[in-house]
C-alpha cells in the first residue's frame, strides 16, 4: 500500500520572498548598452545587419555553437557583434544545413572603445602547461587593450602554432565576458623593438624583483589612462635589458616581497593598473 506523504508547507515569508523575486525579473529590463550585462547568448559575426529588419548569414564555428551546441531555434532571440564596437539583438530567421539567417530586430549599435587602454608586453613564449593560454585568457578579461609576446634573452622564442591557438583562447574569452572590442594579439617583439615604444608612452611600468613598490610609485604619478606593462620571463630580465628599458624611459615597480609566475605577475600589476585608472575615472566624472 503507497503511503501518501503530507504536502509540504513553506513559511509564509519564503513564499513571500519568491513572490517578490518573479516580479523583480518580471520587471526586469536589461541595459544592452553594458556589454557586461547582456542576458542573450551572444555570437561573433565580422558583418552584422546595416538595419533593422536587414538579414546576415552566420556560418562556419558560430553557426556549429548556435544550432549543435546551444540548440538554437528559428525565432530565438541572440545577440551578435563584430569585434569592433558593433552590437545587434536580433532572432533566428532561417536555418538550413550550410548555416542561418539572422534577422536584426533594432538598429545596431556602435558602443565607443573604453579610454584606459594599457597594452601588455609579456615573456610567456615559453610557458607549458596551458599557462600562456590563461594569461591571455585573463588579460581579455581584465580589459587590456593589446598583447605581445616579448623575446627575451631567457625566452626567445614563441612557436606559430601557439600564436594562433592564443588567437583563439582570446575569441572566446571575449565573448564569455561579453567584450564588445576584441583584444589585439601582437607579433612577438624583442626588446629593442619595444624600446622605441617606452620612449613615446607617458606611462611605462618594468616588472622587477626588488623594485619600489608598485602602490607606492602609482601615489606619485599623475593619473593616465594609458600605458605600457612590461613583464619578464621566468628568471627575469638580465641586467642589460633593464637599463636598455630604464634608459628608455620605463619606471621599475616591485609586486611584493615573493617570486612570481609570469602570468601571476602580469595579472597583479595588469589589475592593479585597470582598477587605478577606473578609480581616476570615476572620480572624474563625479566631478562637478
């Protein structure tokens, strides 16, 4: 015989607190014009409809992700942008075996690239391990504006495969943290190739053990929203390549009292620079 088990019964203020949370989301209007918030599943397309009502053509590895791995309809709604600013909501109008047509349903927008742009200059060609991968991954993420494997003496070289693997951990990144403006992946450089570049920023910091504090030099320097970040391999710098840089015009910071990775150092100074210049900003605007 089944024994029927009591229906149970929630408190009154639980079913209080659902209630209020399906009117917030019933209510909810998302601001498209944040590209951290989109809430529509979002797809690379380097062309997007010059209008609403204009149809585009989706193929190739977007068009795998929306119809095999999302199962995506004809009439759902997505998102599409190009890399460079471009932003579209539309909906799936027609899939056949090739590809799908994407139909806009708004006029498209151009959202501006951000002003803080920091450019990362890294010796990672010889990370394993999937470790160069992460560091791109994280500096897409974080917002910097550019890349560039750097040749060292300790680090010479970078294979072309890995490059355009990191093209791609750097595609998807993007699009996972709904980055509007693709970060560039630069040719790798050598240093002496870097140095005209320190001569012309305002801002250049040079990653190197024992140096003055990164903190401490920010508090003496005028705000940019620009810069160079220059980090060495594992093993850092030779004493050379140092003054080259320093010489050039590249102010030396420390990152603490401990040895860091190569992408661990890249990730503290590249975050600590993107949060200094968005304070600045911030305050800026607030400004009367």
């Amino acid at each position: 015989m089944q024994t029927l088990l009591p229906r149970p019964r929630f408190p009154n203020f639980l079913i209080t607190s659902c209630r209020k949370v399906s009117v917030f989301y019933a209510s909810y209007k998302p601001d498209y014009s944040n590209q951290s918030r989109g809430v529509l599943p979002r797809f690379y397309s380097d062309t997007l409809p010059p209008s609403k009502g204009e149809v585009v053509r989706v193929m190739g590895d977007e068009f795998h992700h929306m119809t095999k791995v999302l199962r995506l309809s004809v009439h759902d709604r997505v998102e599409l942008f190009n890399g460079r600013g471009g932003l579209v909501q539309g909906c799936i109008d027609k899939i056949d075996r090739t590809g799908l047509d994407f139909m806009a349903l708004e006029e498209p927008n151009i959202v501006p690239p951000k002003s803080t742009n920091w450019h990362v200059f890294s010796a990672f060609g010889t990370l394993k391990g999937g470790r160069a991968d992460w560091l791109v991954e994280k500096c897409t993420e974080l917002g910097a504006s550019s890349v560039t494997p750097l040749l060292t003496e300790r680090s010479p070289a970078i294979s072309g495969n890995r490059v355009d693997r990191l093209q791609r951990v750097i595609f998807a990144a993007a699009k996972q943290c709904q980055r509007l403006h693709e970060m560039t992946l630069n040719p790798p450089t050598k240093i002496s190739s870097l140095l005209p570049a320190i001569s012309q920023s305002k801002l250049s910091f040079l990653a190197v053990a024992e140096a003055t504090p990164l903190i401490s030099t920010l508090s003496f320097k005028r705000n940019e929203a620009s810069g160079l970040i220059i980090i060495g391999p594992e093993g850092d710098f030779s004493d050379k390549e140092v003054k080259m840089m320093t010489e050039a015009g590249a102010t030396t910071v420390g990152l603490g009292p401990h040895r860091l990775r190569v992408e661990t150092a890249t990730m503290a100074i590249l975050a600590t620079l993107m949060l200094w210049s968005d304070s600045h900003e911030s305050m800026a605007v607030g400004e009367p």
